[in-house]
C-alpha cells in the first residue's frame, strides 16, 4: 500500500492550489508498480484507495465547508452530518475506479511483454474510467488528472483538440511507460526517464513560448464591470436581504453609466422581480443606463431554478439561464429512491436542472452565462459556445470556502474551458477569484480575494475580444473517448485470445 499512498499523495499535489502540476507526470508510478502485486481484489481495492486517497486529499478544503462553514448558517445541517458527507463525498468520486482497477488486474498481464502496448491499455482504461465518474446526477469532475495542466500551458493547448481527457491519457500513458521501463528494463533506466521528463517539459515550454498573444483592438474590444462582492454567507442567509442590497446599490453607482455589470451567483436568495429590491434595482438601472446580469432563484412553471437573468432599464428579461449542473444533495436529489433519507442536506432549496444553453445578446455581446460547478463540465460551455456566445461567463458564490485552494481548483476549470474551446471566460464569484482569462489559458486580470482585501466589493473592468471560431474540440466534443473505448474493447476482446 506504500506504493498507492505515495501516489495518492503526489496526484493531490499536483493539482492546482496544492503545490506543482508538474508531479503528475511521475504521481502514479508508484501505482502502477503496486498493481502488478497481489491478487484481482487486491488490486481492485488498491485502484480505489488511490483514488479515494488523492481526491481527498486534493479536496480537504471541503471539509470545513461541510463540517464549520455550513452548519454556522444552516442549524438544519449539523457539523457531524458535514464529516460524514464529506467521506461519503470520496466514495462517489472514487467509485468507478473499482472497475478500473478490476479490468486492469485481470488483462494487464496479457499486454506486459510489450512497452506500447502495455501503456496504451492502462492509459485507455484509466481514462475511460476517470470519464465515468463524470457521467450522471451523481459525475463530478473535481481532481481531474487534467487539471494539472493549467499551469503547463504549452501542454494544455492539446484540449482544444481533443478535451480533457486527451490530456489524461498523456498523463497515464507516460506513467504507465516509465514504469514498464522501471521494472523491465536492466539498464538505462535512469537516462530513459530524464530524458522523457526532459522532453515533456522542453516541449512545454516550446509551445508556450510560440502561443499567440490576441492584441487590443479598439473596433472590436468589449468591457464588462464585474462586481464581485466579499459578502459572508452569514449576512446572505441570516440577515435582512436589505443589508446586501446596501453592498449592490453601492456597487452600482460606482460603475461607469452605460455599463454591462456581472453579479455573483445568488445574489439575492429569493426572486426579486416583484420586490422593492427588484424595483429600487430596476430604477437604478433606469438612471445609470446599466445592464445588469444578476442571479436569484425563481420558479417557473412549477419548477425551481437557480438562475441568472439580464436586468436593464426596460425591467428583468423573460429569458434565464438556469444552473445545468446542481449540486448533488445541496441542489438537487439525485436518484430519490436510493437517496430519499438525504434530502434534509438542502442548502435553500431544491432546484430543477436548466435545459437549455441561453445566450444573452446585450447590444453586440453574445454571452454564454454559466452558474458555479458548471464550469466543471465540458458539456456546458461546449453547449453554450456551440449555441454562438462570444465569450463565456461564471458567476458564481464561492464565499462557502474558507481556503484558497479551493478558490485556485475552481478557477482552473475556467482556464480549462477557455482553451478547449477557444474563448475568453470571464468568472464573477462572491469573495473571489474573480478573473479574465484568454483563450490560451493566460490568466490575463484577477481581483484580489477577500482574504487580501478587506472591503465589502471590488470592482472589475474585464476587457475581452469576442470569438466567433469554433475549436475542433468544441464541434466534435469527446471524440476521442470513443477512440478510448474502441481501443479498450478491442485490447480486451484480443487479450481473451493470448
């Protein structure tokens, strides 16, 4: 088990907010090699357990969530409900790794003369099974070996053509090879491994050094005003909504007139359309010539949603984004019958899936709004990207975490959507990170988080160049998870026959 921990340990580090994405490149050898040891459900319990181990690890800032944060504001959560869902939360994440590690045991020895084809079968499998665990009401994508390349920029441009699970197949094919060389090969293992990390990061460097960098362009260049508010939950849900309002309204006056602005996720946690709020809000508006995206749950047609919608002197847009993604247990309950006992985990209340990528049209801007954990789903920005948006925005409420780690792993998957699909991304959060990001990767402007700067608001001018290009990535989405599953069946179906 020394292996599957030491593995476990470096996969967590190597995600974004932890230490070096360059450690992935090494981080499952010590797997790998431990695998080749012991029976079938000896291995496929060590499958699990790295992957539980990691993800926990990468996620520990989840914890306090669960177990401080939310039970201060929700008295219907208890602390010790928090600890107990944050380990039951590893289980999910981790579970489909048991069906890795059970194919693997049982045909990996079949392919273990050959380097290629030894390493291209792990590297199939644990890919394909990495895409599972995205799959359904309970897929998450948090921890994703992909992640690891947002700060290897020349690397990660690969996503725009085959997503990111092209990028974990790199990952794993190159582990999988260094350690076939490790235990099969009497000499030169050393050089062959420096030599191979040599090249990978020499190669990386290469392709960042030759990215292009999109100039300003006056005739085409768009602004938005995010605001993003350092407001603490407890005020959100404890206090009167009068008190927030008081933050927005000072946000708003503040902004040039004529401006676009972009609110967090939430910012009111009722729909305000009716309200004094949504009135005094419509007449600032009115007087400043604003356009506001701002979100608030609303009910339509008998169903909740957690949504955004555009606000503008001509008064609150029929049209909506709402959240295609929520939050298992805190959103939604996923499979009822299985999981009926849980659905006092609620955080306000239970909301209905959107349907539909909306794009809002303000003036020439074409934009692609998300909500929060969207942003962990390719599907979503693809989907919007594909619907014509020019840009891609997140709002959302991360004024829930209280590390910084988990506020860098929720930006990264901005930098992730932007290059897969070619588009700045722009992402407005409640405390922060709030940032612009190019279709490159680059974090090009971020707003100070909370933690550094003590003030009830920051304001943001993003400025942006709309793309109306579409990635290969974007029109032909997880192409290559289909080559994966055809490699997958065929080394199987052949290795029945060895």
């Amino acid at each position: 088990m020394i292996g599957v921990l030491s593995s476990a340990l470096l996969t967590a580090l190597s995600m974004p907010g932890m230490f070096w994405g360059g450690l992935i490149w090494i981080a499952l050898i010590p797997l790998l090699l431990d695998l080749q040891k012991g029976g079938l459900w000896k291995g496929t319990l060590k499958a699990f357990f790295f992957a539980y181990a990691y993800l926990m690890i990468c996620h520990y800032w989840v914890l306090p969530v669960l177990s401080i944060n939310v039970p201060e504001v929700l008295s219907s959560f208890p602390p010790f409900v928090g600890v107990l869902s944050f380990f039951l939360m590893g289980v999910l994440m981790a579970f489909s790794f048991l069906g890795f590690g059970f194919l693997y045991k049982l045909y990996a020895h079949k392919f273990s003369e050959s380097l290629v084809l030894s390493s291209l079968f792990t590297a199939s499998l644990f890919t394909l099974f990495d895409w599972l665990r995205s799959l359904g009401q309970l897929g998450f994508t948090g921890g994703s070996l992909a992640d690891a390349f947002t700060n290897q920029k020349g690397l990660l441009q690969l996503s725009s053509f085959g997503g990111p699970y092209l990028l974990v197949f790199l990952v794993v094919f190159v582990n999988a090879m260094l350690a076939y060389v490790i235990k099969h090969w009497r000499k030169y293992k050393a050089l062959f491994i420096f030599t191979t990390l040599s090249m990978i990061f020499a190669l990386n460097m290469l392709i960042e050094n030759f990215l292009p960098v999109p100039l300003d362009n006056p005739l085409y260049d768009k602004n938005i005003a995010a605001i993003q508010t350092n407001i603490p939950q407890s005020l959100k849900y404890n206090e009167s909504p009068q008190e927030v309002y008081k933050i927005i309204e000072k946000t708003l006056e503040k902004v040039p007139e004529g401006s676009f602005v972009v609110l967090p996720e939430a910012s009111f946690l009722y729909d305000i359309r009716k309200s004094f709020i949504g009135s005094k809000l419509h007449e600032l508006s009115k007087e400043r010539n604003l356009t506001l995206l701002i979100g608030f749950p609303t009910a339509e047609d008998g169903e909740k949603y957690n949504q955004l919608r555009l606000l503008g002197p001509d008064g609150f847009s029929e049209e909506f984004y709402a959240k295609m993604k929520p939050t298992p247990f805190a959103e939604f309950l996923p499979y009822p019958k299985l999981f009926g006992l849980f659905k006092f985990m609620r955080f306000l209340d239970f909301f209905s899936p959107g349907e539909t990528p909306t794009v809002f049209e303000v003036g020439d801007q074409r934009i692609g709004a998300q909500i929060c954990f969207d942003s962990y789903y390719t599907e979503v920005t693809r989907d919007l990207v594909n619907a014509g948006s020019y840009v891609i925005l997140i709002s959302t409420n991360d004024g829930w975490f209280s590390f910084r780690t988990g506020l860098v792993q929720h930006l990264s998957k901005a930098v992730l959507r932007a290059v897969e699909n070619r588009r700045y991304v722009i992402q407005v959060s409640n405390t922060g990170i709030s940032a612009v990001v190019d279709p490159y990767g680059r974090v090009l402007k971020r707003l100070p988080i909370a933690s550094e700067w003590q003030a009830d608001y920051v304001i943001g001018d993003f400025h942006y160049l709309p793309r109306a290009d579409r990635s290969f990535y974007t029109e032909h989405g997880d192409w290559f998870v289909y080559v994966l599953i055809a490699i997958a069946f065929l080394m199987i179906v052949g290795g029945l026959f060895l």
